[in-house]
C-alpha cells in the first residue's frame, strides 16, 4: 500500500486550513500529533473521503483516488473524532448496521463482529443500547467499526481518547499487529500513543506538517534540553509563566518538574533522559517561546 498526498490544500471560505500538505505513506503505523485546531481532523477527513479539498491529489498505489469510484473507500476504515449513535441501536445492530455498509455477507460480519467484540473489550455489552454506553466504551465500538473487514488503509482521529489506561495499552497492541501489512494513521493528543507504536511521526501546526520521522530522531534531535529539579510548591504557578514543564511530581513539601530549556534552568537542575513528549513540548512550545521578541528586549 502506497499513499500519497499531494499539495493538498483546504480552505473554509476565506479561511485557510490546510496550507499544502505532501506526505508519502506506505504499510506501518503513522501518528500525527498538534495542538488544538492544527488541521488533523480536516487531514484525516480529506483521507477518509468525507471531504474534498481545495486543491491537491491523493494517490493510491500511484493512480488519482478520484479515479478509482467506490474502491477507494472500500478500502478504508475510518473512527471520526465525534461519533453519535442511533438512540435504538444496541452495540450489535451499529456493528451489523457498519458491515452491511461495507458490503460483508452476514456470517462473514458475525464471526467478525465476535472477535472485534472481544478484542476491543465489549462482548458483554454487545446486546446493550450504544448510546447508553460509556465515553470510553463509544471509543471502543468506534474503533471496532472501523476494523471491521480489514480495511487496508486504517484511519483513525482521536481513538483512545476517554480509554482507560489498560484499554489504551490493549488498543496500542492491536494497531500493531494490524499495522505488519496495512497503513494506519492515527491523530493522537496522548503522545505515548504513538511513541511505541509509529514507524513515522508527523509534527502538524498551523495546516502545514511541520516535520516527520521516526520517534527516535526526534528524541535525539533534542538533545539535553530536559531538566528535572526540585522547587517549593508555592513558587510552581509562577515558575510555570517562565518555562516549559513537562510533567510535575510531589516530593515531600517539594516539587520535583520536568522543564524543556537549552539552558541549565537552575544549579540544582540535573539533565533527564528526553522522550516524545518532551520533543513535543520542545518544537511546539520550547521553540516559539524562543522566537519571540521579548517585552521591552
Ligand atoms: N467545516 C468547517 N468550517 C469552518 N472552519 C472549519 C471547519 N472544519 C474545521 N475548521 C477549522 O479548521 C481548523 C482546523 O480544524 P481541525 O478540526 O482540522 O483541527 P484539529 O487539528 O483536528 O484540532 P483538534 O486537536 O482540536 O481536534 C480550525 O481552525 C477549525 O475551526
Ligand atoms: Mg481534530
């Protein structure tokens, strides 16, 4: 499986959304991570075919989408960020109801559906109504959806957004042995999603994929930029409007934070071993920080 996009531009009215994005994707787990409003759901929804850009290709194995009518989406499943559901469907109608969708037999989306089921942790609550499930168990039916008749290109905005700590690790496992021979790309806010798991990061700000590679490069792009030390809990609320935290553990009537800085932030502060999120924090908030012109500077 080849992807590919090209130039794709997206605009909303005057509003410009996606500002050129060229990305080559093969089989392999593909994680794209920005803030709030960087243009990932607008991304995955141009792939996902709901949505048509502005301007720009997709290509599939080299040939126009466009081009290939229905079989373009017959290889797709896709979990969209917001999911609602038929008020009197239970868990096995909205499965049965996706399947028949997709054009399975029904035997073919029976068996499917009991192992889909179990691996995503509902088949004691497949006879319940879906709407009455929890956040987290919608999450899950929504990731089963998407899985059902193994779709080559596996599309999925937000998925374990509302999943429990062992749900997630369960549904990282999954997306890895899916992922030997077919191409999934997932949009995450929860970095350590994607850590294990990509073969290739995206770094998207702005409508414009910022940068992309393996995990490991951008681990080791930043260098020793990760600090921890210790701080009085009452200096923390104004220390954090001068730096960059990663993450803050209590020590006693001490804190103990994690900062991103190119500089020794302090002569207690001893240099921690970096990993994804801090090189998140580094491109997305270290770097801006730094490049803007500061107040009477
Ligand atoms: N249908 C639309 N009409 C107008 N503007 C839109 C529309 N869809 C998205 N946008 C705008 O496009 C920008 C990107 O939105 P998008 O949902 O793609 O971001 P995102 O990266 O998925 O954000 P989040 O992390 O919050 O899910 C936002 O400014 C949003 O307001
Ligand atoms: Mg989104």
């Amino acid at each position: 499986m080849h992807l590919q996009l090209e130039n794709i531009k997206k605009s909303f009215k005057d509003k410009s959304v996606l500002k050129g994005i060229n990305i080559t994707m093969e089989n392999g787990v593909y994680g794209l991570l920005g803030p709030n409003g960087a243009g990932k759901t607008t991304m995955i929804r141009i792939l996902a075919d709901i949505l048509q850009p502005t301007s720009g290709r997709i290509l599939i194995n080299g040939q126009d989408k466009n081009g290939c009518g229905d079989g373009y989406r017959a290889k797709i499943g896709y979990l969209p960020q917001d999911m609602s559901f038929y008020p009197d469907f239970s868990g096995r109608d909205y499965l049965m109801f996706v399947a028949a969708l997709k054009g399975m037999n029904e035997l073919k989306a029976k068996r499917q559906i009991e192992t889909l089921a179990q691996n995503v942790g509902l088949s004691d609550d497949l006879h319940r109504l879906a709407s009455t499930y929890s956040g987290g168990m919608q999450r899950r039916l929504g990731i089963a959806q998407a899985l059902l008749d193994d779709p080559e290109i596996l599309i999925l905005d937000e998925p374990t957004s509302g999943l429990d700590p062992y749900e997630r690790i369960k549904f990282r496992n999954i997306i890895s042995a899916y992922s030997s021979d077919r191409l999934v790309l997932l949009s995450t806010h929860i970095v350590s999603d994607v850590d294990s798991v990509a073969k290739q990061v995206m770094m998207m700000e702005y409508g414009v994929i910022k940068r992309v590679g393996p995990s490991e490069e951008f681990i080791s792009q930043i260098g020793e930029c990760v600090w921890t030390f210790r701080l009085p809990v009452s200096r923390l609320v104004e220390f954090q409007n001068s730096a960059v935290i990663s993450s803050v553990m209590p020590h006693g009537d001490m804190m103990e934070v994690r900062v991103i800085d190119e500089k020794k932030p302090n002569s207690d502060a001893v240099l921690a071993k970096p990993g994804l999120e801090d090189a998140y924090l580094y491109i997305f908030h270290y770097l801006p920080r730094m490049a803007r012109p500061r107040i009477g500077a």
